[in-house]
C-alpha cells in the first residue's frame, strides 16, 4: 500500500494524490450516445417475451467522473478487442486503474463500451432468425473470443503461451482475473465503419473537446473519428494501434497525435509488421508538418511492457508520463 | 439543480448531503467473482483468432465504491432482465442513480452485471457451433430482448404502449435513453441455477456482510442465495420480484426481508398473480416469525410508481425511504 502510494504520488509529482487520500469527485454518472431503432419479428423465441417489437441499437455506454477544479481536458479511454471498458477500471492485481488515475490528475475522464460490447446492447435478431430456420446458420453473426492461449501471444505476455518473455511486467500472477475481463466481441457483426466511430464523434462535439485514448482494435478508431469530423478532439494518444492511418493523412494535421507502443514488439510476428506501418505513417505525418509523435517505450528506455501496458506493474508510471506528455503538447482548453 | 438538491438533502435527511457538494470517496474499482475455465473448438471463425482453445465465463463483473467514513454495512444492487448494472447509475432523465445515493448515504454500494450480461462474459461457442453446421440450428442459445411494445406493459408505464397510466412517475420525456439501457438476455441460456447466484454468495462472504438488493427478474436471486448459504447476507430487499419464494422457508427466517411493490401492480394481469403469491410468502414467514415486511407502495400513500421505481420520479425519495428502512431493521455490522 504505501509503495503504491508513492508510485502514484510520484507519477502524478503531488503528494496530496496519494491513493490513501480521498478521491474528490465533482459529479459521475454515465449515459448512452448514438443508436437508432430496429423493428424485428425474431427479438424472442420464449413465450414470456413477444418476438417482434423495436429495440435500440449502435448506441455506445459512456460512464465518467469529473473532478473537483478539473486541470485538464476530458480524456476518452477507448478500449480494444474482446474486451471492455473494465480495461481501465482495477487492474487484475488490484491496483487503481487509468480511469482513477487520470481522475486524481486533475482530467474528467469518460470511459466507453464499444457499441456491442459490455453495457451497449447487441440485436439478437440474427440469432433467433437462425435458431428458427428462417435464415440458414451461416447467417450466425461472426462472434469470436480469443482463448487464452491465442490472446497470450497477441497481448505480449511471451512469444507462445505460456512462455514469457524476459522482464515482461504484466502482473501474470493475477493471470485469472484477466482473463475474466475477456468478452466475446461482435465488431465483425457490426456495420461498417463501427457505429463507435461517429459515436465518439458525437461524444466529443458533446464534450466540447477530449482526448481520445484508444487501444488495439480501437487503435484506429480516432483517426476514423477525426476523418469524419475534427470537432471536439483535442488530440489523440493510440496505443498499440491494429492499424495506423494510411492514405489522405491531411485530417490530422493539426491534431497533438501520440503513437504509443509497448516491448517484445519486434519479436512478434503480429506487432512487428504494425509498428512498422506506424512508423511510416508517422514519418509521413512528420512531412505534412503534423503533430505527430511516435513512442516505443523501450527506445526511451522503459521496458518490460507488454501490449496491456495500462495493466502492467509499472501501469501507473506510464500514466504519469501520459500526462505529462500531454500537458506539454494539448492545449487543455474547451472549444465552445 | 437545486430543487434536486433540495430532493436529495430531505430524502437522506442532511443538508450536507446535497448533490452539489463533492462526493468523497474512500476507494472504488471493480472485480470478478465466479468464473470457471471452458475449452472450445468453436471460439471463432475468423482468421485473426484460434478457433481452440480456452475461456473463462460465467465470471460476475462487479463495481464498488466506498465512502469516505461509511456509515452502513455494503449494499450490493442486482439488476432485473434484459438490463445491466446502469440500472442503477444516472436515470434516462439525468438524475443521480442509487450507485451514487448509497454510497451519499454512507453505504459502501456494489453494482454487479449478472452474469452473460454487459461486462460479464458470455461463451461463443455454441453460436459458432451453428454457424458452422457442428450443431443444428435450433442449438441456437436463446436468447432474447423486450421490445420497447412488450416493455412498456412489463415495466408497467401503462397498461398497453402507448398508454400511460394516470400520475405515472418514470420519466416518459427520457424513453429514448431508458431503451438505450436494454440489452439481449442470455440468462436462459445459462446453467441452472444461474451462476450470478453462488457468485452473489461468494460476494456477500468476501466483504463480511451485506445487503442484497435485487430487481424483478432477479427478484428471486437473494433468497435462492440465501438457500445455499446464509453466510454474510444481512437482509434482502426485493423490488417488484418475479416471484418470491415457494416451499421450504426456513432459511430466510432470521434474515430481515423487504418485499417492495410500485403502483398499478393489480392493473396488470402480469403483476397481479405475482403480488399475490408475494403476499402468501410474506404471511406465511410472519407465521415463522420471520423478519419479514411485503409493502406496496400505493398502500403507504406513495403512488405513480412503475415497475422501474429506481430511476421513476420520486426515486430518491424512494431511495431515502429504503435508507430510513434499512436504518431500523438492519443491525449495521460486519461479520467478521
């Protein structure tokens, strides 16, 4: 306890953010953005629930909590594949999240579910329509998990499972309740771009400006965001991004833009190719005069993390040096 | 915001306690409880991840927070069917929910999602079984959502949609964001009983001591609860349950017990047996000498009432009331 206090009182450079003071909270709360309504005749095969009516889908969960005296912009944590916004929250080994964190920084912060996922609601039209053969199970809408020996490899805990590579530092003695965080992910089933783009789009025009944190899968979802509208992203941090943009790179001029990648990526056959393409997408950003930073974290000299770093045991140190990152190149001010 | 305020002061009974004033808190995050390792050849059907391999489900997901100086033993708040753990976080129209209320109170508040719903997980499997013909169609897991026609006659906003009934509290003018909260229902695909039950147990015996307070369809789930083990259930509130309990009621004699029912409940021939049988239970454990009180809100001239009474109108007042109940029935200490 007391060692994790002075990790986060170092991280956040105040002593009075200690984990042991009490957490001042201006107003928390969570609502929905976006969705539409769908009428269907197959919502239900059981005889207390009529088949057809409307419901409302695409819509994204949002819950936040603002600070007292708020220092920074809102920032929006974005979570990646087969997983939620329990991304952020505790980490497996019991320690406070970046959601807290960033919270005890001074930054109101919204954390998401991708539409789909978590809190925000599927349509099991598709299943029921299979179930009684008026469509033929093919039309099964794709929903994967990742097992854990497959996520092993993908997340970085070692080159197969279960071996790990040397150093790494994501807390695999709390292995377990990682694993419980891993929920089946219906993204494929979702219409493209994914109704969380325009989403986060509106939630940013809502907010009046956010910085938009994404992860993996979600990596992409900012740049998409700020393709379809720059109003409200005050800037964007991708971590471990799937995919960095390729193409007109001319919507993120302008944007405070940091690329973030963790250790082991060049061992990986995965990672090693995507930090590659990130690296010319950055190089490229650099020529149009973008503000555009790319970070391995090991080439800074931080090392041992894997591709969960907001989970790994120096979780909290990369955080302060997040916010510091961004307080040297965001200006924290709401556009009105 | 003030009348609110003024709403929130009377209902806890302190002026201090006024929404406006920073909320403080102790600790807060989130955990799994349950869950159980299943391998699979049928994970996913995707290129980019294993079809084998191994999940954990059946994990309850839940969130907490603590406030600074708890006054009260936990509450643990269980949502009904077809919703998740927002039930009880900011009502459709923007008012603070009962997470937020408890914890104002000085009750130590955890709200779970059950489990196969919104961040606890559920196991692809048997879908990508379907879709790839390794079962038949009708392996299909049931399940289901309320559209909003049939929800609107459940949750008792009128006896048919669109039909309000007179003085009806929920707050129609938000309908929108209410559908927003719905999502499909797996608990009939589930193992029986369902596995938010020992989990809730597990839970009521990691923090020594709680009050178990279930919605509708989990109604049921404090006492199937109690059943298993009694161990650090320190009462039950069951709002407008979808049954109470039949048979042998020994093991709830000794636990002090609040059945609660809103308004309109005989206007509806799905309420109406249900209240009835409720009231058989409630006499038949005063025969027992149980600790047991059945109110209907109506009766105690509190009307307007749905079936959603936590996010109605006058849900704080609703709130203050259950505080004001749970202060003079519940002996508020640990179990160590």
């Amino acid at each position: 306890m007391i060692l994790r206090n002075i990790a986060v009182a170092l991280a956040l450079g105040l002593a009075s953010a200690a984990h042991a003071d009490p957490l001042m909270i201006e107003s928390q709360g969570s609502f929905f953005i976006g969705g539409h309504d769908v009428k269907s005749d197959a919502l239900s095969g059981l005889s207390a629930y009529d088949a057809a009516g409307t419901v409302t889908v695409d819509q994204m969960y949002v819950h936040y909590q603002v600070p007292v005296a708020p220092k920074g912009l809102p920032v929006t944590l974005i979570h990646g594949c087969c997983l939620t916004g329990k991304t952020w929250e505790t980490t497996p080994d019991g320690r406070m999240g970046w959601d807290e964190f960033f919270v005890r920084a001074g930054f109101p912060t919204y954390v998401i579910d991708q539409v789909g996922r978590g809190r925000s609601a599927i349509d099991p039209t598709p299943m029921n329509e299979v179930k009684t053969g008026k469509r033929p199970p093919s039309d099964t809408p794709p929903v994967f998990s990742a097992g854990h020996e497959a996520a092993w490899a993908i997340f970085r805990f070692g080159p197969k499972y279960p071996e790990v590579y040397d150093g790494m530092q994501f807390p695999l003695q709390a292995q377990e309740e990682f694993w419980k965080q891993m929920v089946a992910d219906w993204a494929a089933a979702l219409p493209r771009p994914n109704p969380t783009v325009p989403a986060l789009s509106q939630l940013a025009i809502k907010l009046g400006g956010t910085i938009l944190i994404s992860h993996s899968q979600s990596g992409i979802y900012p740049f998409q965001t700020a393709a379809l509208n720059r109003q409200g992203i005050a800037a964007i941090v991708s971590i471990e991004p799937g995919g960095c943009p390729t193409g007109d790179l001319k919507p993120y001029v302008g944007i405070p833009t940091l690329v973030l990648f963790g250790d082991y990526v060049d061992l990986s056959p995965r990672w090693a190719p995507r930090l590659k393409q990130c690296r010319a997408y950055a190089e490229e950003m650099q020529k149009l005069g973008g503000k555009t930073e790319l970070v391995v974290l090991p080439e800074i000299g931080i090392k041992g993390n894997s591709h969960m770093l907001m989970q790994d045991r120096n979780s909290l140190e990369l955080a302060g040096w997040l916010v510091a990152w961004l307080n040297k190149h965001v200006e924290m001010k709401r556009q009105q």
